[in-house]
C-alpha cells in the first residue's frame, strides 16, 4: 500500500489501514532504522487522570501530607 506524502507533509492513511484502528485519532510517530512507526494513542482528560492518581492514592494509602513531605524532603538541598 502507498501514502503520498503531501506538499504540506501530511499524509493519508489508506481505508484498509485506517479501519484498523476505528476508534483511534491520535497516533504517536516514531523513526526505527529508518522506518515511520505510527503508535495508537488514547487521550485522557486531565481531569480523568488525575482522579485516577487520587483513587490509587487512597487505594494505596498515601495522603496529601505524604506528598507534601515527600515534595520537601525531595528540595532538601545535599551537603
């Protein structure tokens, strides 16, 4: 199968590839040995993901004051 790459350097994906991947709109492109490498990506909203990070934060017991002393014991400066 080709893809023409456009003078704006876009290109098409052909139907039969794109019916792969029916509910995917963002694709992560990578270059190995010379090769274009298209990753499906699904995109969370911000909101989504961050109470995601809460719940697994409860889950795991972790509690604002946690991170909060995680957070200064991490800008402690070496000496």
């Amino acid at each position: 199968m080709l893809a023409k790459k456009t003078s704006k350097n876009q290109l098409t994906l052909p139907k039969e590839i794109a019916k792969e991947f029916p509910d995917v709109e963002y694709f992560d492109i990578k270059v190995k040995d010379r090769k274009i490498v298209l990753i499906p990506v699904k995109i969370t909203p911000l909101v989504t993901a961050i109470e995601g990070i809460r719940n697994k934060m409860e889950k795991l017991g972790v509690s604002e004051k946690d991170v909060t002393d995680a957070i200064k014991w991490a800008r402690q400066r070496k000496r």
